[in-house]
C-alpha cells in the first residue's frame, strides 16, 4: 500500500477534492480549506526545497519543504514522535494514569453544531474535576496533560478527553506526595452534572430549547453518569508516558488503515469496541472526505493543553520546589535541570540507524548546501554555501519551473481536446470544430 493513498484520494486526476469544495463551499469552515491545501503541497519543490550533496560520489538530493499542517499525516506522524519522546523524558519520573471522559453518544451532534462555543470549555471542566479533587480530598497539586479527541474508530464525530494524570501532587513546601487511588465511579455522576451544565451555559435562549429533550434523555438514560476510564499503569513508567503520548496526538485516521480506493470507494479498517473485533467499511470519497475534515481543528485551537504542575507558567518553579525537597528526602523524581530540544531530521535518521543520513551509492555523508524559498510566487535563492552551490539551485529551480510549466501545457491540451470532443448543438444542427473556432473569432 502506498504512503501517499490519502493524498492521491484527495487530489487524483478525479479531483474529488476540487468538486468537494464546489458543492459545500458555504458549510466549509475556512481553516479547513487552509489545512487541506497545506496538505496538497506538502512534499512539493515548487514551495521551496533543500539542496543536500554527498561528500563522496557528489550525488545531489533535493529535499522539499514539508507543510507542518494539522492535516498532513506525513507531517504528524514526525511530529507526534518527537514530542513523545519529549512528554516522557520531560514530566515527572512518577506514576501516571491514562484517563479517559466520554460523553452520552446522543450529545455528539450538539458539540459537532457548536464547537467553537463548547470544545475549550469541555476540555476545562474534565481538568478541573480531577484537579480538585486532589486539592481538597490531599491538599496537593497534580499535574495534568489533557488532549482532545473528536474521532472515533470509524471517523464519526466523538469529542473526548484524555487525560494523562501524575498519582500524586507537589505540596506548597515542594513535597510530593503519592496517592494511587482516584474514585472514578464517584466522578461520573459529577462529569455528567457538569458537561449538561456547561451545555445549558454555552447555549442559551432558543439553541437551549432546541437541545432541551437530548439534555434530558441523555440525563435520564444514564442513571451512573457519563463514562470515566482509568486503566492502572504497569511495567516501565517512560514507556508508558511513551505510548500515551503517542496515543493522545495521534491523527483520525492512520495511512494503513485505508485499505483500498478505486477512484469512487475508499475502504477502511477499523477495531469496534463493543465487541472487540476488527471490521471493514466501505464508503464513497465524499462521505470519506466529509468525515475526516469535520476532525481538523478550528485555528490556533489547541488540542493539548497542561495544567497543574505542568502548567507552562509554572513547570519550571514547580520543578525547583521539588528539586530542592528531593535534595533533603533524598528521593530523586525528576531531573529539574535537564533541557531537552527538539531533534532535527537527521538526528531522528542518526538515532534510528546509528549514522547521519547516508548515500545509497557510497554510503557517503549528505551536507547542507543551501536552499530555495517561494517568495512573490517565484522560486528564489534563499542561502548558499557557495558560487558553486547558488548556480546548481538556480539550475534546480529552472529544473522545477520546466517541469510545472510542461504539466500546465499538457492539462491545457487535454482539456482542450476534451472540449473539441463534446458535440455543439446550435439551430437543430450539430456544430464542427471550424465553426466553434469562428464563432469566437466573431463573436458578433
């Protein structure tokens, strides 16, 4: 199965993508068309590119810019990575607990119709629910890392929290204190008071009638509350953090879910939780597309957040607290001066093979001679290393234009052709080529 399959279902000749947009263009939020086109060029030298040469062989790699975007599965495959790698070195060498809070499956559609008004918010309350029960009940601080999920296995809209929650908490001197029982079956009754309220709160007037009878059902027919899962932790606490991690900023939908796309049906895997088996479904390109858009967040919303000891405000003095009471109680949690970084690409490569990025030719060592950016809509020479090394980019840059420039002419042709080939009705008769070409040298 080939990695680009999703790419190629949006963008293919077919352009599903094109006539997608077309037809729901007054529905489509604007950052998803944003997201959607970063994802289109992604991988693409005409938006800029990197310029890497073997010391041996002197063999040339271009390497093109990548979007960072939100919906480019390329993009966040890399990017979840790293930043697990740095959640698990980065919190505190204790016990966590992975929790999850789901809501009544018919109050779904309510947080897909007003998600800019209730998503925030709905991340906030299940923090605050854990949180305070850790002040009041041990008079402690926990630290929390929340991620929101809107996905469920089959791509349907499914808001819920997951929670990744120290078992324990920093006292005010910087003591910590370690607790491994949290009441998850009491909270439940508490998650759902809360979630009803804050929906009443955030839609008031005629949206809160219109909810009214789903608030209801969805209080009555859940005599428990809303559901709270909470799974113990076992074996090693950083391959844990590891694992949840990348579980908590995973996208919709992996790449080698997607099973099969012949140009009309895409056909997708996924595990059913009420019975515990994989199934398949197949459904058409609109409906696909439709689903997994619906998932790309709203802009600079963000879909992880910290609180408690893991606040960005206060991590750092949190740290420092606790430091200086482990140099007393001799009980090492965590490293408070250790800084960690990102990686770059070739650091990732290095760490995985044991050496930088090699040539397959020589297995000599790439080096970095500079770049090209798009600027005004034209490709320019951004850095150099050299004379030598600014007239290959400019030759790679004339490479790329050429190329663009040729796959512009052919599709004009062909759409051209296919033009000619589509019969002409005018007067009761069938038009020709000749007479279409003079009707448009004489309009009149």
């Amino acid at each position: 199965m080939e990695t680009n399959i999703l790419k190629r279902i949006f963008f293919d000749e077919r352009g599903h993508w094109d006539r997608f947009v077309k037809k729901h263009k007054n529905k489509l939020r604007s950052n998803v068309v944003k997201e959607v086109e970063k994802f289109r060029k992604c991988g693409d030298p005409r938006n800029g590119f990197k310029l890497l040469v073997c010391e041996g062989c002197h063999d040339l790699r271009l390497v093109p810019y990548r979007s960072k975007g939100r919906f480019c599965t390329t993009c966040s495959c890399g990017e979840t990575e790293e930043w697990a790698r740095i959640l698990e070195q980065d919190v505190f060498q204790v016990n966590h607990r992975h929790v999850v809070f789901t809501i009544d499956e018919g109050l779904r559609e309510v947080f897909l119709l007003h998600r800019e008004k209730l998503l925030k918010g709905f991340m906030d309350e299940a923090v605050r629910i854990i949180k305070e029960y850790f002040e009041k009940k041990h008079k402690v601080t926990p630290g929390i890392i929340a991620g929101l999920h809107t996905f469920g296995a089959r791509l349907n809209f499914n808001p819920h929290v997951h929670m990744l929650v120290t078992m324990g908490g920093m006292k005010k001197n910087g003591e910590w204190k370690t607790y491994d029982f949290i009441p998850f079956e009491m909270l439940r009754k508490q998650w759902q008071t809360v979630v009803l309220k804050l929906l009443r709160q955030k839609l008031g007037g005629l949206k809160k009638k219109q909810i009214q009878q789903r608030l209801q059902r969805a209080y009555s027919e859940n005599g428990e509350g809303f559901y709270i899962y909470a799974p113990k932790q076992k074996g090693n606490v950083k391959e844990q953090l590891g694992y949840i991690g990348r579980y908590m900023r995973r996208p919709a939908i992996a790449v080698s879910r997607i099973e099969a796309y012949d140009g009309q049906w895409v056909t997708f895997r996924y595990r059913d939780k009420s019975d515990g088996e994989e199934k398949r479904e197949t459904i058409s390109v609109e409906e696909f597309m439709g689903r997994l858009i619906r998932h790309i967040p709203d802009e600079n919303f963000k879909t992880i957040r910290y609180y408690g000891v893991y606040s960005r405000r206060i991590k750092s003095l949190c740290k420092k607290l606790v430091s200086q009471w482990q140099q007393t109680a001799r009980r090492w949690i965590v490293k408070a001066k250790r800084m960690l970084t990102r990686r770059t690409w070739s650091e990732r490569i290095k760490e995985q093979t044991g050496k930088p990025p090699c040539c397959l030719k020589c297995e000599g060592y790439y080096e970095y001679k500079g770049e090209v950016c798009l600027e005004d809509g034209k490709l320019r020479v951004k850095y150099a290393v050299c004379s030598t090394s600014k007239a290959c980019l400019e030759r790679m840059i004339q490479d790329v234009t050429s190329v663009q420039e040729k796959k512009s002419g052919q599709e004009k042709e062909s759409k051209a052709i296919e033009r000619k080939q589509v019969p002409a009705v005018q007067g009761g008769r069938q038009l020709c080529v000749f007479d279409m070409l003079k009707e448009r040298r004489d309009p009149a």
